[in-house]
C-alpha cells in the first residue's frame, strides 16, 4: 500500500494525524504483515510568509482574531496531541517559520528517510521552539537526527535542489483541490483530510485490501 501524505511542519493537527496513521501502519503490518510505503508532499498553510518568517504570537493572533481566540485554540491542539501521545509547548515557540526550505529537504531524502525528517523538524518547532525558517537550524537536525552529510545536503540546497520539487506539490495540491492538511491519499484511489484516528486509517486499510 502507498500513502501519499500533503502536510507542513508547522501544522499542529498534522503532527497529529501523522502520529495516528504511524500508530495505524505499525498495527496493520503487524498483524497483516503487509508493508506501509509513506510519501510525504509540500503544503505551506501560509504561502505569503516572508522567508525569515514573522513572531508567532503576533502572527497567529492576527490569524485568529487575538490572544484570547488564540489561547484556547492552542489549549485544544495541546490536548488533543497529548491524547495520542504527542506533546506541544507553544509557550517555547516565538517565530511563524517559512517552511520551504524544511520541504525542500524532504524532497531530497530518500522515502525511508522523510518520516523520520518530518518527525524530528516537527519536534523541533513544537517542542524545542527552534525556528525552522533557519538553514543552519535544519542542517543541525539533519546532522544530529539523520546523519545526513551536511555539507553536502547544503550544497544541494545551495544550488536550488528541491525548489521544483516544492513547486510541484504545491501545484498538485491546487489541482486536487487541497485546500487544508494533513491530506493522505490512499493507493492514488482513496483520499482522507484531517486527523483522523488510528482506528479510521486502519478501516480505510481494509476496505482497499477489500478491493
């Protein structure tokens, strides 16, 4: 089975939705013995943030109609992430990152790798506070999470690998019609938007086994 999965690291139901397709994979392998494969596509909830990003608070309250809007918002997706076993501390972020460059990196590692790519910048921005905008800040993931050689991952980068690839995910998601992630596509045949539970991805598993 393939998943293709359109998300942005900044995207909190996206953490959590990647968390609960995760928790799924593991149990539909396990007890099918059938294997999970796992794309992951750029999606930029905020196309028009500058590169270096804006302040958090000041950018989301502006977003969500000011600090008392937002304050609650952010209680509910902490809570939510803390049912499923995924942990946020907004009070630890201060920057509203670009995420290009990040997507441009997971466009340069191999499928195996990407998981492991999105789930460590995620931890990095919603745990740590680290502005992901920074290409030092992603070279420093990539290192200490991925082993990745960074020199050249940086070459790479500096030469505009991966900015085609981004430009066509984005282009893909216009012609589908995301307008919101997380966005799993299923064996090119099956589409589901939002956090669904575990429990929905693997009942979404078996009706394709079922053909």
């Amino acid at each position: 089975m393939q998943i293709d999965v359109y998300s942005d690291m900044v995207c909190p139901w996206c953490r959590i939705g990647k968390k609960n397709m995760s928790d799924a994979i593991a149990a539909w392998e396990n007890a099918t013995g059938e294997s999970v494969t796992v794309r992951y596509h750029a999606f930029q909830l905020d196309p028009t943030l500058p590169p270096e990003g804006l302040p958090f608070n000041s950018a989301m309250e502006k977003k969500f109609g000011g600090a008392d809007k937002l304050r609650p918002m952010l209680q509910r997706v902490t809570d939510a992430g803390a049912a499923v076993g995924v942990t946020f501390k907004f009070d630890e972020v201060s920057r509203m990152p670009n995420t290009v460059l990040a997507h441009r990196v997971t466009s340069l590692l191999e499928e195996e790798g990407q998981a492991h790519w999105v789930d460590a910048v995620m931890k990095a921005y919603f745990e740590d506070g680290r502005d992901i905008a920074q290409l030092d800040v992603l070279l420093a993931i990539a290192r200490e999470e991925l082993g990745v050689d960074t020199e050249e991952l940086k070459r790479l980068l500096d030469a505009g690998e991966g900015s085609e690839s981004v430009k066509d995910d984005q282009q893909n998601a216009q012609n589908i019609g995301i307008s919101g992630v997380p966005f799993f596509i299923l064996d090119g045949k099956y589409a589901l938007s939002g956090a669904y539970p575990a429990k929905q991805f693997l009942e979404a598993f078996q009706k394709i086994k079922q053909g």
